[in-house]
C-alpha cells in the first residue's frame, strides 16, 4: 500500500469519517513512516487554523472591503439599489 492510500485514510480519520483501514495498521504505518507522520502534523496544524478562524469569522475590514466591491452598503446590510436580499 502506497503513503497516498494512508493518507487519504489519514484525511477521513482527521475528520471524523470512516478511514476504510483498520485504525491499527495506520497507526502503525505512523510509527515507521516519517513522511506521513510530518503530513499528518502539518495537516492537524491546517485543520486547528481553519477551525480558528471560523470561530471568529472575517474580519470587519474584509467584511467592509467584501460588500464594497459587491456594490452593498456594509454599515446598513442593505443590498444595491435594484436588488433585493433573501428573506430569511
């Protein structure tokens, strides 16, 4: 089995899905296999900045930079005149 199989395994795991491997031979395949242990690692820290991220959320500057190029007004909400926004 090639480290790309392990790691597509790897990525279902990280993400609460099913691996399709035995948990055993990936964590066994970590034990001997730097390249997949430093692409886990890398992965777990991409995985950690993303969900911190979304925890905030943009930015009012990029919020404000967003609407500005869509032509929206940021302070009120409003979409451009002539436009209408989705009723919620």
């Amino acid at each position: 089995m090639r480290c790309a199989q392990f790691r597509t395994a790897l990525s279902a795991r990280l993400d609460g899905e099913p691996s399709g491997l035995p948990g055993t031979r990936l964590d066994k395949h970590l034990a001997r296999c730097t390249g997949c242990r430093d692409w886990l690692e890398r992965a777990e820290r991409l995985r950690d900045q993303v969900s911190a991220a979304a925890a905030d959320g943009p930015s009012e500057a990029w919020a404000a930079g967003l609407s500005a190029r869509l032509g929206g007004d940021a302070a009120s909400g409003r979409a451009p005149e002539g436009q209408q926004t989705a009723e919620r």
